[in-house]
C-alpha cells in the first residue's frame, strides 16, 4: 500500500493508480478508503466504466445495494457490453437469469487466485471439498474410483493430493463446451462450488448422461435454497433446492444416492448453508431403430 500511495503521489493526474489501490483496500475490508479511491480515479477520469464497477462491488460489500445498483449502472452506460456490472444488477433487483456470464466468473477468480486457499479455508471455513470426497469414499463400490473429472477445479482443493500437482490434465475451457465436445469416459464427476455460477443445470445434466461411455456418478455441493427452482443471490452467486434438483434427476434419469445440507462457508459471520448430492447414472443407451441382431 505505501509504495502505491506514493506512486499516486509521484502521478496525481493518472486514475488507474486510486482505482488500483481502491481494488487493494476492497480486499482488505478497508471499504471506506476503497470508495474513496475509486471517486478520486473518477474525478480525473469520469469515463471510467471499470472504476464505477469496482466501486459498485465495494459498495455492495458495504451493504449499500442501491449505491451500488447506481454504481453499475453508471458503468453500463459508459460500456453497454460490460458483463460485470450486468450480472450485479440482476441479482441485487431481483431478476434470476440462467447463468452467470464467462467473462464475470473469470475475473472474480483471476481477482481472487491468489488468496483464494487461504481466504476460503482458513478465513471463512471452507470444508465442502473435504466433505464431498468423504461421501465418495463411504459410497464407493470396490477398492478404486477410477476416472474423475473436476468439473471448474479452481485452485484443486478437491484433488487428494499434499502438492499441487494433482491432476492428470488441466484444461482451461467452458464447462458447457468441454461437456459437448470432450470424449467422456469417467466414473466420477465431481463439482465443488461452481453450480453457484450456473443456475440452469439442465444442460449439465443432460451432457452428462448423454455423452458418458459408462455408468457413473455426479457429486456436487450448491448453495441451498427452500425456494422453488433456482435463484439469483444479491451476492451474484445461484442457489438451488433440492426440489429443482430432482426435477433434473427426473427428466434426465439420474438417481440421488446422497444428499445433506451443512454449513457451506461464513457470508458476513454466519454461515450459508450447503446442499451436498451423489447422484448415480447409467450410459444412455442409442436406439436401435427396431434392427435384429
């Protein structure tokens, strides 16, 4: 902070320096400070979607969603396309879309990386990778997993592993995409907070049951909700109920072998609470269009 703050004193005309150290001291919890740099990146820049956005997102932190909402909207109007501040303002007025934007789930993580371990686990108690492989492990049949796919892996806290190097490939692509085009031949896919930036599964499920070569098992963790379906959070993030969830087991022919609510993580000293789902599923078989074989 002090070599930014004397930079900014070195450069007083530039705006990306307050914009960057508002960045700063959102992360800190510093969030008055935050506001202030982002006004004064705006005083000398007032075209400046992206210190409007950020702004907006500290604003939210400080519990003012109509300051925020206003926030937004200055950046939208500046950048019409700007997936960020679009997203933000779903969720703080209400209006559930189907999921979150690429570009915004992107730039949360790219922004969050480099403390998300520590921020998540030790600060905010995050155990629902842990969790989620000990019900694996109680359900499992025989004495290996075999192939799993950790669908949006993050930083690998699902990986059992004391290193990093944890998995056999890594691949940077859509989750939708990936599932469409990838040869699927896994017993396990394993996804841990990441339905909390999608809200309509059906395609998920559907690609799944589809295009996997064998039986297999889904388990996953959502952000629970009592509502019906699914919901947009003002935090930006999609609840599910379990309701919605065996909507989709339904239509799509899945089994739920598991399922339990916890404690997913703290959201300003309380928790939030989790779903936790196993679900089994065979291969769809091709239709044989009534041949004799």
């Amino acid at each position: 902070m002090e070599a930014g703050e004397a930079l900014e004193k070195q450069f007083p005309n530039t705006p990306y320096i307050p914009n960057l150290l508002g960045v700063v001291n959102t992360g800190l919890g510093r969030l008055e400070q935050a506001v202030a740099g982002f006004e004064k990146a705006l005083a000398i820049k007032p075209d400046y979607a992206a210190a409007y956005n950020n702004m907006g997102g500290a604003l939210m932190d400080k519990a003012e969603p109509d300051a925020a909402i206003e926030s937004f909207k200055m950046a939208l109007k500046i950048k019409p396309d700007y997936a960020n501040p679009k997203h933000l303002i779903a969720a703080l007025t209400g209006s559930t879309t189907a999921t979150a934007p690429r570009v915004y789930v992107e730039s949360l993580f790219d922004n969050y990386a480099f403390r998300f371990d520590t921020s998540l686990v030790q600060k905010l108690n995050y155990k629902i990778p842990e969790a989620l492989a000990q019900i694996i492990l109680t359900n499992k049949t025989g004495s290996s997993l075999g192939p799993i796919l950790d669908l949006g892996c993050g930083t690998g806290l699902a990986g059992v592993a004391r290193q990093k190097n944890i998995y056999d490939r890594l691949i940077h692509i859509d989750l939708i995409e990936y599932l469409s085009s990838a040869d699927l031949d896994f017993d396990y896919f394993v996804s841990t907070d990441v339905f909390v930036y999608i809200g309509e599964l059906s395609d998920v499920f559907h690609l799944i049951k589809s295009r996997n070569k064998r039986a297999g098992r889904l388990a996953f963790s959502t952000e629970h909700t009592e509502k019906e379906g699914y919901f947009l959070e003002t935090s930006g993030r999609y609840s599910h109920s379990k309701a919605y969830i065996e909507e989709l087991c339904e239509k799509f022919e899945y089994k739920i072998s598991h399922f339990s609510t916890t404690k997913l993580r703290k959201e300003k000293k309380s928790y939030l609470t989790g779903g936790l789902y196993l679900l089994d599923f065979a291969p769809k078989p091709y239709p044989d269009h009534g041949r004799d074989y």
